[in-house]
C-alpha cells in the first residue's frame, strides 16, 4: 500500500513537472476547460439560489410546508359564533404553535390628499412567520401589540410614500375614516410586490374586528374568515382530515367545511429550472469536449518530441503500465488544476452581490451556501475529461517498441 501511494504520488508530481514544461502549450485548452468548469458549477451555484427565490415567493403567497387553509361558511349565509372556540380547540388538541386568522377587508384611510379606501388584511402574530413576510422598517405584529389602545398597522412601501415616509421611531400615526373613526400607528413597512400599485396595510386580526361596525360586517361584504395553519409535512394528510372531521361535527349539517393544502409544494414537482441547468449544462460539455481535444492535440504532438524519453525509461525496466499511467496523468493534473481554477471562479461568480442581487430581485432572505455538490461535479468534470484526454496519447506511448523509440 505505501509503494502504491509512493508511486502515485511521484506519478503526480512528475506530471506537473511536465506541465510546467508545455505551460504554453496547453494553457489555451486548458482555459477552455476552466472556463467550461466554471459554467457548469455557476450554473448548478445559481440555480440552488433561484431554487431559493422561487420557494421563497410561494411561501410569500400559500405559506411554508405544509400550510393548510380551513374555511368554513354556512349554508344560510351566516357566520357561525362558535368558530372562535373551535379554533381554539382544534389548536390546543393538535399543538399547533403557528396558526392565524385571515380577514380580508378595507379601510378608508385619511392621507393629505384625501380619503382612500386601503385593502386591509386582518392576522394573528404568527402569520408573518408562515408566510416569510420581510419588512423593510419596523418589526412584524407581537402579542404585546395586542392590548395597543391604538391598533397597530404595517403598510406597504406604496402607503408610507403617500405619507411623505416618515421615521418609524416618531410613532406616525393615520386616521382610519369611518362610523368608528380610529387613530391607528405605523409600526412596520414592508416591500409592495410588483405588480402593486395601490396602498395596503396589515392590522390584527382582533383589533380589525373591533373597529368594523356591525353594520358594515365585512364578513358579509368580503366574505367569513379564513383560517391558516403551519404543520409538519408528514402528518398533514392526517390533519386535513382531523380537522375536516372535527369541525364539521360541531357545525353540523348546516355548515360547509373545507381544508386544503395550499402552499407551493403541494403543487409543485422537479425542478422548474431542470430545463435551463439542462440546456447550459448542454454547452459547457461542449466546451469541455473542444478542450479535450485540443489536450488530445497538444499530448500528441508533446509525444513525438518525447519518444526517445520514453523508450530510455523503457530501457532501464519502466513498466508500460507505468508509462501508461504517467502520460495520462499528465492530462489529469493539467485539467485538475484547470477545474480548480474555474471552480474558483464560480464560488466568487454565485457569491458576488451583484449575481445575488439580480437572481434573487430583492425576493430573498436565506441565501443558500455555495452548494458542495456543484464544486464537487465541477472537479469531477476536470478529472474525466483529463483522463479522457491523456487515454490516446497514453495508449500510442505504451505501443511505441523500446529499440524504435531509442533510435528515434
């Protein structure tokens, strides 16, 4: 075993020995393939940080894995009074620590330029959690902002603009216009999606209710609540059903009852990048090829300047595995060191702001590690096709006889 390792690493170091030597020669093909292992490992890099920003926005939407929504109606129109208990219950029966109501309403807010109708959505503290809400100032609800005399809000970027961005640490304060018209304080602000162009807030979902009169009841004008829930994957099967089963039975016949799994894994199968990864993968094998077979060039012609060398070592007792292995791994080294390089290249390519600022278009929080496996698949890449690119030269030096190649 130590003659072995011995003579592998000699093996190794004569042949960056010999690279040295040909240094001009196969720098150029050994570019091309530095550069084609940086394409492949950028691509794989980038495409876990795009994985990323995908799972983040659905998460935005439907909520993390697994996130259930549970919505209940009855069939005479009305809202049934014994949700709030059976809410409660369901979740202390299940331990479910992340859960929350949803109201959708609107309030007409009181900006300078006048009075606004704002699309208002009513939550308990955990839904900033579920669904990986990121403000840009101030914090997300806590159960402290449950006993505020003046409910809390979080507006969108598009609202603190109309209200001249003022400094959270100031308190601002707006008037929600109405039959209970209500000071509010603006405690966060988060990001407007895109495609937004009107101001929205966030309030709790206890103080929405409070101020709504019932006369305006926007359960009727916007529909019942929705209730939201963030369970382990493996049991959320088991949980539709549970929930489905035990709500029913305390609404009875008259209600209608639906759970469903709405976030994006639910839906989602693969990789919805397989195809790019696929297509750039497609063209940097055909870069790694062209490289190899300029190293299959460049070993060639290096070879017919080094018969004699060979035959001398055939002489005094090299065996044609020996020089077998040598010249190949000649190639091996040199595309070895290419793929170092490219690898390199690539971690400081997926890891530069810029590249995450423009994959991730501001959409994500948890940058993912430059992935191991992407390095690994980048050296692996190097080492084949430097073996594939010293096997022909290696074979044509172990069939050259020893007399010939002394005359040469």
């Amino acid at each position: 075993m130590k003659r072995v390792a011995s003579n592998l690493v000699g093996a190794v170091i004569e042949a960056w020995q010999e690279v040295r030597i040909h240094k001009t020669r196969v720098m150029l093909s050994l570019i091309g393939v530095a550069v084609a292992v940086c394409a492949i490992t950028t691509v794989v890099g980038l495409g876990a940080v795009a994985q990323q920003a995908t799972v983040e926005a659905s998460e935005r939407s439907g909520g993390r894995a697994a996130s259930l929504s549970l919505f209940v109606s009855m069939n005479d129109g009305s809202t049934p009074t014994e949700m709030p208990e059976i809410w409660r219950t369901a979740l202390e029966r299940y331990q479910i620590d992340y859960a929350s109501r949803v109201v959708n309403n609107s309030q007409t807010v009181q900006f300078v330029d006048g009075a606004v109708p704002v699309q208002t959505i009513g939550v308990d503290p955990p839904y900033g959690t579920m669904h990986r809400i990121t403000l840009e100032k101030g914090v997300w609800f806590t159960d402290e902002d449950q006993t505020r005399l003046a409910p809390a809000v979080l507006v969108n970027s598009i609202f603190w603009d109309r209200l001249s961005r003022p400094d959270l640490r100031t308190h601002p304060t707006v008037t929600l216009v109405g039959e209970r018209t209500t000071t509010a304080v603006v405690t966060g602000v988060y990001p407007a999606l895109s495609w937004e162009t009107e101001p929205a807030m966030y309030m709790l979902a206890d103080a929405l209710t409070a101020i709504t009169p019932v006369v305006t009841d926007p359960n009727l004008q916007f529909g019942p609540p929705s209730y939201e829930l963030w369970v382990p994957v493996d049991v959320s099967e088991q949980l539709v059903t549970a929930l489905q089963r035990d709500v029913q039975g305390a609404l009875g016949s008259g209600a209608s009852v639906q759970v469903n799994r709405q976030d994006y894994a639910a839906y989602m199968e693969g990789d919805p990048y397989l195809s790019l990864k696929l297509s750039v993968g497609a063209i940097a094998g055909l870069v790694l090829l062209l490289g190899a077979l300029g190293l299959v060039n460049i070993a060639l012609v290096t070879l017919k300047q080094r018969i004699r060398e060979i035959g001398i070592r055939r002489s005094f007792g090299a065996t044609a595995g020996r020089v077998f292995f040598a010249i190949m791994m000649e190639s091996v080294v040199a595309t070895v060191v290419a793929g170092i390089v490219g690898v390199i290249a690539a971690v400081l390519i997926v890891t530069s702001p810029l590249v995450e600022d423009f994959i991730s278009q501001g959409q994500v929080t948890d940058f993912p590690p430059f992935p191991v496996e992407a390095a690994i698949l980048g050296l692996v890449c190097a080492t084949v096709v430097g073996a594939l690119a010293g096997l022909v030269p290696a074979l044509v030096a172990v069939r050259v006889k020893v007399i010939d190649a002394i005359r040469y």
